[in-house]
C-alpha cells in the first residue's frame, strides 16, 4: 500500500461517490422516491461498469496498477452502494412492503450480476 494508492482510492471514491449521489437524487426525481429505484439503478450500472473496467484490463487497456484501483476500487467503490441496499430492502419490510422488498432484493441481485456478465462478454467480443 503506497501513498499513491491511497491518493487514488481517494480520489476515485470522491468521483464515485459524487455520481452515487446525483444518480440517486436524479432516480428520486424521475421515478419516485416510494421504491429504492436509485439504489438499484446505481448498483445495477455499477456492477456492468466494473465488469467492464475487468473485461478491458485483460483484454485492451494496459494500465498502471495505480490507475486500475483507480477505477474500481475507487470510482465503482465510491459509486456502488450494496450496504444501503440492505437498509432499503429493511425499510420496505419495515413499511409493510414485503413483496416489494422481496423483488427488490431479488432484481438487485440479479440484475447486478447479469450486468457484469454482459460487460465481460461485450468487452471480449471487441474486435
């Protein structure tokens, strides 16, 4: 662990964190703030923008290590939020929701997981 690492999760987790935050207020304002649609949508792109940064450091982009932990520890980090998903699959049970928090959990799971495979696949059919 260097000091320039840590610049680097430092800085990339600002980044992430900052465009967790306008996605979720954003997601509040286009949809409703009743079911945690920022949350999903933000672990959703997260996990395809992290397989696609994995995808790509294999197959096209020689990066520094630096520039790598850069991207996804820091960046997907800051951006993805798995903890607060818990809370708001918490909250929905909490209200009453069950259903709703069960597909909420379910879709999160799925989706997020789905996306990083299709990232990887889409990064390792690039020409």
């Amino acid at each position: 662990m260097t000091p320039q690492l840590i610049l680097a999760v430092a800085a990339g987790g600002a980044l992430g964190s900052v465009a967790r935050y306008f996605v979720g207020v954003g997601s509040g304002k286009l949809f409703g703030t009743e079911f945690p649609w920022g949350t999903l949508i933000i672990n959703v792109t997260g996990s395809f923008l992290i397989g696609a940064f994995v995808g790509m450091f294999a197959a096209k982009w020689d990066l520094s290590q630096t520039m790598r932990i850069f991207l996804t520890v820091g960046i997907c980090g800051g951006f993805t939020t798995f903890s607060t998903f818990s809370l708001d699959g918490y909250y929905l049970i909490e209200r009453g929701q069950t259903l709703a928090s069960f597909a909420y959990m379910v879709a999160s799971v799925a989706l997020s997981v789905g996306a990083l495979i299709a990232a990887l696949r889409l990064v390792r059919a690039l020409p």
